[in-house]
C-alpha cells in the first residue's frame, strides 16, 4: 500500500471513529455494521470533498459525454504541466463497486495530457460524491463556463444530450442557460451538417452560428455526399499537422479552421448557380400595307423597331417619319391627359 493510501486509510478510520454512533444496548448484530458503513461514507465523503488526491491516471474512466471535438490535441499542455505543475485539479467521482477507481467528471485534457507525460505520474483530483445524473450537470457546468467552447462544440453537446435521453430541448435549454429556440436551431445546423462531418472538421474556433447553417443548409438542400467532404475535412488536417489547440485558448492556425474552409469551398463548387431569368424573347409581329404585307414591327429588349419592305411607299416613308412620329407623340400625350 502506498503511503499517500495509508495516509487517507487513516484519515478515514479516524473520522469513522469519531463519527460512529455508539451501537444501543438491544440492536443486533446487523444495526451497528449497517452504521459503522454509514458513518465511514460520510467520513469517507467528507474527506474527499476538502482533500486534492493525487491519483494514478490508469485508475480513471472516461465514459463522460464528450464535449470537446480535440480531446487528444493535449501536446503543450502537457508541456505547461511538465513545467508548471498541474495548477486546476480535475473532477472525480468513486466508481461504484470499486474503492480504487475513479470515474471522470471533468478535466479530460489535464488527465491526458498527464497519460502521455513521462515526467508527471500524479494526476491532482478533487473527489466528489455524485450520481450520474449529477455528475452530467457538473461537466455541463463547469464546459459551460469556459469561453474556449466553440458554437458547434456547444451545438454538438446540446445535441447528444437530447438523443441520449437526458432531457428534452427544453430541459437541455435550462440547464445550459441559453433558449429553447437556440437550442432548436443548434440541433438544427448539426443533423444539416451531419455529427460526423461535424467531428472531422473540429471545433473551427471563430466560425459561427450563420456560417455554420449556410454550410448545412447547402450540403441538405443539394444533397451532396457527406463522405467526400469528411475526406477533405481531413486532408486539411493533414496538411495543417502540427498545429495544437493549448487550454482556454487556440493557435494562431486552427487545423479546423482550415478544414472548414476546405469544405466550404468544395461546397460552393458543388452547389449549381441558380440559373437568371431568361429575357423576354422578343415579340415580332408582321405588318400589313393595304391588306399585304409590308414589314414588321418588332418588341426587343432595347425598345421597338419598324421595318418596310423595301419601295417607293419606303423611300417615302423615310421623308415623313419625322413629322409622323411627333403627330403620333402629340396624339399620345393628348390621349394620356384625357
């Protein structure tokens, strides 16, 4: 047993002990072992809730909700730990049935980044006492509160904890603290997009709620195939490798910024240009000069022509047009007053 075990051990017997009600004279034998548990939960409890454990990260489970689409992206906060010390405990609870292990609550990149440090063996924990649904709350609480959650990181959580059966929209709307019809319009954009197109192109920092739905919107108006734009989302990883996401901040190139870009434009290619309206094709209508045809008058775009088939009634039309067309003008401007 190590000695930080035999330490806490202790701890707990002695709360225990000093907790523990005296057995009265005539309970049997079953009374003061049901109590003496009792007391040693509450004890055990009261410790865990003052006290910051250092644990072994292989003694914690991670079966959480996940709530960050770059959970393993830990690379230089690992680094920060490695040289600063683990500043902010992670969350715990016991798992039932199991004294030495742990399941997690929240604090998903410190422990990662712990599991692949060589230096850090200790993961600093605080242990709460918390049933499932509990616990949910507080990983939603505490994600909630961090500012470095992008818009679909949030639309993608509020949206497994509808289909997972937490709760309606509007449950999931109370405990996030936002409007149910945010949260409508959340689910909206992510089941346009797709969860995992969602996923392969990450959390895109700085990428919004209204460039997010237009990509959603062009991908299911036009039915385009989510496959193809999940392979470019991670070829833009590929080509953006290196870049890493440190907590409660992002770098100065997001790889999924980049990825959404890519799809974007491969959207924007595939989507067909709506068509402009056909102009209105021009109307010709022939023109009769003494019960025989005599030319056409035809409607365009730019305005209205006559056309005489050519003769002497031509060559002299040619000399009157002037003075026809301000008799025809006057008798227009004449009619219109009227």
């Amino acid at each position: 047993m190590t000695s930080g075990k035999k330490k806490r051990m202790s701890m707990l017997d002695s709360l225990a002990a000093a907790g523990a009600p005296s057995p009265a004279p005539q309970a049997n034998a079953v009374t003061p072992m049901m109590t003496s548990n009792r007391a040693l939960r509450s004890a055990r409890d009261a410790v865990d809730a003052h006290h910051v454990w250092e644990l072994d990260p292989a003694s914690i489970e991670d079966g959480r909700m996940a709530d960050r689409l770059d959970p393993a992206d830990v690379l230089d906060l690992r680094d920060a730990i490695e040289a600063n010390g683990q500043t902010v405990p992670i969350l715990v609870r016991r798992a039932p049935g199991d004294a030495d292990r742990y399941l997690l609550v929240y604090g998903r990149r410190r422990l990662e980044a712990i599991r692949q440090s060589d230096k850090v063996t200790k993961v600093r924990a605080l242990v709460a006492n918390l049933d499932d649904d509990s616990a949910l709350r507080a990983q939603i609480s505490e994600n909630m509160a961090r500012r470095d959650l992008s818009f679909i990181e949030k639309a993608l959580f509020a949206q497994e904890l509808v289909s997972s059966g937490f709760g309606n929209q509007s449950q999931v709307a109370e405990i996030l603290t936002v409007t149910k019809s945010s949260i409508s319009m959340a689910i909206a954009i992510v089941d346009m997009v797709g969860p995992d197109l969602v996923r392969a192109i990450g959390a895109a920092h700085g990428i919004g709620r209204p460039r997010w739905e237009s990509l959603g919107r062009a991908i299911d108006e036009n039915g385009l195939d989510r496959e193809d734009l999940i392979r470019i989302a991670k070829e833009a990883h590929v080509r953006a490798g290196g870049s890493v996401v440190v907590d409660n901040a992002r770098p100065a190139d997001d790889p999924s910024v980049e990825a959404f870009e890519a799809v974007t434009k491969l959207v924007t290619k595939a989507v067909k240009p709506a068509k402009p309206p056909s102009p209105a094709r021009p109307s010709s209508v022939p023109l009769k000069i003494g019960g025989k045809r005599g030319g056409t008058v035809k409607r365009t775009t730019k305005g209205l022509s006559v056309e005489l088939v050519g003769g002497d009634f031509a060559d002299w039309f040619e000399t009157q047009v002037h003075d026809m067309i301000e008799e025809l003008h006057e008798r227009w401007k004449q009619r219109s007053e009227d």
